[in-house]
C-alpha cells in the first residue's frame, strides 16, 4: 500500500476541510460562511469535495468517533487533529466512495509533524474490518435529549432518518398559475401551487427557467409564511430580514407592494441580483430592525427572525454541534426585541407573521405566548388551509413542521409560524 503523501492529488481540497471543520467545532463558526471564506480559491471541483467532506464528517460524527475509539487503546482528545483527520478520512472511505489508499495518502500529510502512525495504524486495522454505517447516523446526545423532551421519541427517530441525506431541492415559482407547466419541463413534483421538488443534486444554473427568472430555490417550509398572507391585491407589506429574498420575492408574486429590509448589505446585494434575474418589483432598504423607521404602517409585517436554524439540520448539520442551550437563549432576547417593534409597524387590522426554522419550542410556540402576553392589542390570526400543502394543518393561528412531516415526499426543514393580526 503506498501512502506517500507529498504528491497525493485533492490535498488542498482537505486541508480546507479540515480547516473549515476546525472553525465550525472549535469556534462556532456556520459551515457556509467557512466554506466562503476558506474554499474561495479552490478549483471548482475541490471547492465541492472540500465542502462534502466537512458536511459528511458533521452528518456522521458521533458514528464516525465510535469506529475511531474502537481502535485506540486510550480515547483521542475531542479537538485533537488526529481525530478530526480519521473522521474526514473515514467519511470519505465510507460516505463519498473514495478509495481507502486514496484517503489515507491524503490524510497522514494533514498531520505535518503529528502522529501519523497511530493514525495510519486506526486507518489500516479499520480498512481489514471493513466496518459499515448504519442506515442513518446518531444524533448527539444533548440534541437527541433536548427533541425528545421537546417532540416524543418518534420525532427524534424521524429526524435521525432525515438527517442521513440532504434534502431535495425545492423551487419557488414567479408565476404559480404555471405550476403544472414547470412541473413537467423540470420533471418535477409539486406539493402545492407555486412549487415544484426536483432531487438533490441538480445543477441550478443549467434547469430550464433559471435564465429568465421563472422560479428561485426555497425550501418548502420556507415558504409557508409568506403563503399565509395571501393575495396582496396591491397592499403593502413589509418583509423584515429579507435578505436574500426569497419569501420578499413571494408577496410580489401574490400582488403585494413590497419593502425589504435587511442590515447585510452583502446579502442585499445578493437579493438585488435575484429580483433582476426574476424581474419582479421589491422596494429594498438596508437598515437594523431594532433601530429602522419606517415612513408609515403597513398591513402585514413578515418577521423571519434569526435563529438557531437547527431545523435546516438537514441541508446544515453544523447546527447539530454548533447550537446549545446559551445560544438559543441569546436568540430568544434577539427574536423578542425584534417581535416587539415589528408590532409597531403594523396597521390597526393588519397581519404579522412571526417564522423561524428552529425545532426549539423557545423560539418557536414559547415566543409566540411571550409575545401575546405582552401585546393585549395583537391575537392569533385564523389561517386558510386551503393556502397550505396538502399534509401541513395549522393549530391555533400556528404552524409547525418537524421532522417525519411528509416524510414520503421529501420531507420539510423544520419551522414555526405564528400569524398575528393587531385589533382595529
């Protein structure tokens, strides 16, 4: 077996991932903004392998570390580089079909002066057993407690499967009376009117319709706020943290006059980029919730607050590592104080819809009472049904979707919607 590493081709491709992998456990950092930052100057193809590494290690870790004790006569400290670089390596082996000499010729260089024979040696007596993963992977113990005592056993199995792959790739159309025609020129399956679901792994650019703007990428569940307020029949609406302006781009197509707003105004302009592509007309603003002042009220206010987006854990497993209970509590003040203006620019009568892709009840349903608790002039709004997917039913004003929900289909990212309307 030859493992010499100084010439082994895609080096550079794990030494981003390693590094990315080392931002996102060490230092808390989202996997996406590590993969721009670090990734940036890779061919295109290392750019992606690095990015499948990272994701299948974070899919996969607490399997992955089970294998590697298994192997070790004393445990491998949680942050030490060996660790980190048998988990890339395995993932590799057992996740993304790369050939075990290929992936310890490029494992051991990683380690520059470090034990490269212990992990040589994990490697090797790991290749002769020929260990196989389950059908999908192991929640982390604190995330598996915390949705357990949140949703039951059953969603945490549910979520478990789920997380095993990414999820299918959704599109949001401009124009929802061409669903059927999308539908079948993407070969497609739509959920309901205005989507369509393709499989993973389509190449976005290349699909008929991109060019001239017919739809954008949104998960199904993310577009559920938006949906709940209907036609706009030329009403103004504001979209608060819009950018990058998927669900902005969703009150244009139903007739509302739109603003935007958005304090990044790096992702404004990413925004800007997709309302030329989909012609479709958005008033944007950059500017901090918590400080913006609009020149008058609108009649409905879409807050997709920031979260701890631990219900996109499917496309995103850094999530699983990354959030704990002190970061949710920090987004919970955040989420308040946001709730708490955006209350103010709504019309007497108007709507606010309050969304965050969290399965963290705090930021969900406990959030939506501390809101009312506080707002005697704001109550649960009814929602038509007949505005939702076949297989999502609101209670009480309010929709959640976890994890199991049209499994069959493709399953949802898990999100919480509230829909509020402000007495006349």
């Amino acid at each position: 077996m030859n493992t010499r590493p100084t010439t082994a081709t895609g080096l550079a491709a794990r030494r981003t991932a390693l590094r990315m992998l080392d931002a996102c456990l060490r230092t808390g950092q989202p996997l996406d903004q590590a993969a721009s930052a670090m990734a940036k100057g890779l061919e295109p193809s290392d750019r992606a392998l690095a990015i499948a590494i990272a994701q299948e290690v974070l899919r996969w870790l607490p399997d992955l570390d089970l294998l590697i004790d298994s192997q070790t006569r004393l445990p491998l400290a949680e942050d030490a580089k060996a660790r980190m670089v048998l988990r890339m390596a395995l993932a590799q082996m057992l996740r993304l079909g790369t050939p075990p000499h290929a992936a310890i010729a490029t494992a051991l260089p990683l380690l520059d002066k470090g034990p490269r024979r212990l992990v040589h040696g994990v490697l090797g007596s790991l290749w002769r057993l020929q260990p196989k993963l389950a059908d999908a992977p192991s929640l982390t113990h604190p995330v598996a407690d915390r949705w357990k005592a949140a949703w039951g056993a059953d969603r945490v199995e549910a979520a478990r499967v789920a997380l095993a792959e990414p999820p299918p790739l959704d599109l949001t159309l401009a124009d929802p009376a061409q669903t059927a025609r999308w539908a079948q020129e993407l070969e497609g399956t739509s959920l309901a009117p205005g989507h369509i679901r393709l499989p993973r792994g389509s190449a976005i650019e290349m699909l008929p319709g991109y060019a001239e703007g017919a739809w954008w990428v949104q998960d199904l569940a993310a577009s559920l706020p938006a949906r709940l307020l209907g036609q706009g029949n030329h009403r103004d609406a504001l979209d608060l943290c819009a950018a990058p302006g998927g669900k902005a781009m969703q009150l244009a197509s139903q007739g509302w006059h739109v603003t935007a707003l958005d304090k990044s105004a790096k992702r404004m302009e990413r925004f800007a980029a997709n309302l030329e592509r989909t012609g479709l007309q958005v008033k944007s603003d950059i500017g901090d919730v918590l400080t913006w002042q609009p020149e008058a009220q609108f009649d409905a206010v879409l807050l997709d607050a920031p979260c701890s987006a631990t219900g996109t854990f499917r496309r995103h497993p850094d999530v699983l590592h990354r959030i704990g209970p002190k970061q949710v509590a920090e987004l919970v003040e955040l989420q308040a104080a946001m709730l708490d203006r955006a209350a103010t620019m709504v019309k007497p009568g108007g709507r606010l819809v309050y969304a965050t892709c969290s399965l963290e009840p705090e930021e969900g349903e406990a959030q939506a009472d501390a809101f009312l608790a506080r707002h005697g002039n704001y109550a649960k709004a009814d929602i038509d049904t007949a505005l939702l997917p076949e297989g999502i039913a609101p209670k009480d004003g309010t929709i959640r979707t976890l994890p199991g929900m049209l499994a069959d289909r493709g399953g949802l990212d898990g999100f919480f919607i509230a829909c509020f309307t402000r007495a006349q």
